[in-house]
C-alpha cells in the first residue's frame, strides 16, 4: 500500500465535552494519496490505540481518539486489513496543554 501521510494534528479533549467514554485527544491524519477501501483500518501510537476511525471527507486521511497521551516522539503505524503496519513517518509532538 503507497498511502502517504503528511501531518497530525492533535486536540485536547475537556471534561466538559460530555463524550460517551474518557478520551485524551483527538487526532487528524492528513494525506495526500486515497486510502484503499477495506472492511478495517488500524492506527497507533507505538503501542497507544487510535479508536473510533473515521475516513475523512477526501478519503486520504483520518480522524480518531486516544484513551492516554503516547509518549512525545511516538511514531504512527497505520495497517490496513491483510496488509503489514506502515510506518507513517510520523511521530506525536506534544503540544501545550490548554488553561
């Protein structure tokens, strides 16, 4: 799979959301290549899960939400059903938490 990856943006999640379970952030993969179209896409920080995927409105990049903050410099892993991870190039950078 040539998916190519070209940036993460982060959110932080407040309380104050209401969100059905407790999550930390979350995130936006941009891309630049159409992703394939398969039953299920993976994401993870290391070892850090990406839930609730959501292909975006272009269907190059995606959408989703981390239980935990992964650690600063952890790298994105992408995989696509039947496929081994891709590794995206990508590392989290912790931003400054909002006040």
């Amino acid at each position: 799979m040539d998916a190519t990856f070209t940036g993460i943006v982060s959110l932080e999640i407040d309380e104050s959301d209401q969100m059905l379970e407790d999550f930390a952030l979350q995130i936006l993969v941009s891309g630049e290549t159409p992703l394939p179209y398969v039953k299920r896409i993976r994401a993870r920080f290391e070892q850090e899960p990406v839930v609730g995927l959501a292909i975006d409105l272009y269907g190059t990049g995606f959408t989703g939400y981390l239980k935990n903050r992964p650690a600063a410099n952890a790298r994105l892993f992408v995989e696509f059903d039947g496929q081994e991870p891709i590794d995206t190039g990508l590392d989290f950078e912790p931003g400054e938490p909002e006040t």
